[in-house]
C-alpha cells in the first residue's frame, strides 16, 4: 500500500501496527485488515467525489455506501474458492497422470467440480448485494480508528453518532410554523439534510415517523422521502391512509425505473427482510408485478445513502420548492416528470468508486 503521509510503497512488513517505517508516522487503515480493503487515500478519493470536492457535507452512511458500492456488486461468495478448487484440481490430476493412482483422478475431478460450481454460482448472483461490511461495523471497523489517528472524521463527513437535533420544532425566520413536513425514516438522511441546510432554508420540519408528523403545529403537505424497498412502498401508503385529506408528496425513490437502471446497485440486508404480513399487504396492493414482488421479498433496497448525495439534495430541494409553492410554472412542470433521475450512462457517477 501507498503511505499516506510520505507516498511510499510499503510492503506489509513495512507497515507494523499501522505504523510507516519510512515516515514513522500512523495511519488509520491498512487494506489488509479490513474487509473493504480500505486505505486512507482511498477514503479521501472518495469522500472528495460524494462531497463534491468539500462543496456538501455527508453522512457516514453515505460514505459507507459509496466505499462499499463495488463489492454490492460484484458480490462476495466464497472470494478465492473457485481459484483455489481449480488449482488444486490441476495439480492434482497432474500427478495422478504421473503415479497412476485411480483415487487421484477421482479426487481431481470432484475438485473441479466444484471449482466450477462456485463458479457457476458466482455467476448466478449468488452473495451479490449482500454488505461485507455492515453500516455499524463501518463506524468501528473504519470510522472508529481514522478518528484515533485524526483525531476527527474526514473532512466533509458529518458526525451523526450523538443525536440530531431536531428542526421539528424550530421556527423558520419568516414562518411562524413549520409549512410542510419532511418524513424521512432514516436518520443518516435526516442529519445530511439538516447539515446542509435544506429545512431551515424552506422552513421545512423533519420527522422520522408518523407520530412525529401528527405532533407539529402544522397542516402543510407531507413529503415522504423512503429507500425503494418493501417498507419504504408501504411507508408512503400507510401516510397517505392516515392523514386523510392532508397533502401527501411520495417522494421516494423510484423502484421500477432503478432497477431498470444498471448503474443503480442495489443491497439487502437478512435483518431487514419483509416478513410474510409485509409481503401479503404488498400483494394486496395490485401495484407491482410478479417480479418485482420476487425482488422485495428477497430483502433488495435501492436506498436513499446510495444517491449520490449532491444529486440527492437538488432532488429534495426541487421537491421542497414545490410543496412551497416557490417555483415557477415552467420549473413546476419540468419537476412534474419526477423526483429521482439517476445519472445516465454516460453522467459522471460521483459516487461510485475508481
């Protein structure tokens, strides 16, 4: 790896206890002791793109995601087996072509076998989606020791461990209540919004759930911002059934249209699989196909971490603008088309990795 201090080529022996044998001085990540193969000047590479070069800051999970993204991808089942089968099986059967030895060949062509079995499933998409590293165990594994040589996050990466304070019941400066409402249920989002000012700029109040948005002085439309997801469908609906006549704006991330998209990379999580009520009610709903009932009940989520967070926050302030009627008729029909475009092949993907 490349020491992030001096620029040095260090080879493992070179590096002990994190430590540069050249410069002397620590660093926070070694590729490989973590399993994201994570290094210091890889996090900086990525967090200048998702913070726009330090023009945004961003949440954790953000920076999760975007380091994450490749692995999602490509997937993580059973990483060398397919290799090491298939070297063992050659090797084998090369000296049972030498000794002669029956059991040999046997033992060469199981070997094989499987070597082509995990291929096969590699290949299947078996393991794809599914995080090598999970969001708490990016905070300890990653975030954790970059803090203990740091003595901080990276620049541009918010601090969304202590609790965020609540814009619920602030009053924006001209507004003498909230005049309209920002559900979103996660709460890395919530705190990416607030950081960079997005509520306070619209007098807009943020809540995580339903009990949250019944508790504001406030009867302005609601804006549901949700992952694509079982829950995040069934979010939206569940609003819109409670609040009656009150203005709803779904604000989610369109599943149909992302996962027609293959730039946009999906995960999904054991723990936060739908169980069988969830799925019946989906059913019930009469709004999704066949499949793609098959891809929510496997636990797949196109989140919200995984907008690219400059493109996530015009989204939302596009959305915001609307729903407080400070737009104008043609930029009110131009958003009409949608909340989410996900950048197209040939858009500069700032969140992906290089």
């Amino acid at each position: 790896m490349i020491c992030p201090h001096c620029e040095k080529n260090l080879l493992r022996k070179e590096r002990p206890n994190n430590t540069c044998s050249h410069c002397r001085r620590r660093y926070a990540l070694d590729p490989k002791t973590n399993s994201l193969g994570l290094s210091d000047l890889r996090v900086r590479r990525i967090v200048a793109k998702v913070t726009e070069e330090g023009r945004i800051a961003v949440a954790p999970d953000q920076l999760w995601y975007a380091l994450s993204r490749r692995r999602l991808k490509d997937g993580n089942f059973a990483p060398g087996c397919a290799g090491a089968s298939l070297f063992a099986g050659l090797v084998v059967g090369v000296f049972g072509l030498f000794t002669e030895i029956a059991y040999l060949f046997l033992a060469s062509g199981a070997l094989l076998l499987v070597s082509a079995g995990f291929a096969l499933a590699r290949a299947a998409g078996a393991g794809r989606g599914y995080p090598v590293m999970s969001r708490a165990a990016f905070r300890s594994e990653a975030l954790a020791p970059w803090r203990s040589v740091y003595g901080e996050l990276p620049p541009g990466v918010i601090d969304a461990a202590p609790p965020v304070p609540s814009q619920a019941r602030k009053r924006a400066p001209s507004r003498a209540q909230p005049g309209a409402v920002l559900l979103c249920p996660d709460r890395s989002i919530r705190a990416f919004l607030i950081t960079d000012g997005l509520p306070a700029r619209y007098g807009i109040a943020l809540a995580k759930d339903l009990d949250a948005v019944r508790a504001l002085p406030t009867r302005g439309p609601v804006i549901v911002l949700h992952d694509a997801d079982a829950h995040g469908e069934l979010l939206v609906r569940h609003v819109r059934a409670s609040l009656g006549q009150r203005a709803v704006i779904d604000a989610g991330l369109p599943l149909r249209t992302l996962r027609r998209l293959a730039q946009a990379v999906p995960y999904r999580d054991k723990q936060e699989k739908p169980d069988q009520e969830t799925m019946a009610r989906l059913t019930a709903l009469g709004e999704f196909t066949g499949e793609e009932l098959k891809w929510l009940g496997k636990g797949w989520c196109f989140p919200l971490v995984g907008v690219p967070p400059a493109r996530l926050l015009a989204a939302v302030t596009r959305v915001a603008e609307q729903a407080m009627g400070s737009v104008d008729p043609e930029r009110r029909r131009a958003a009409s088309v949608g909340f989410m475009t996900w950048p197209g092949s040939a858009a500069q993907d700032h969140a992906g990795e290089r």
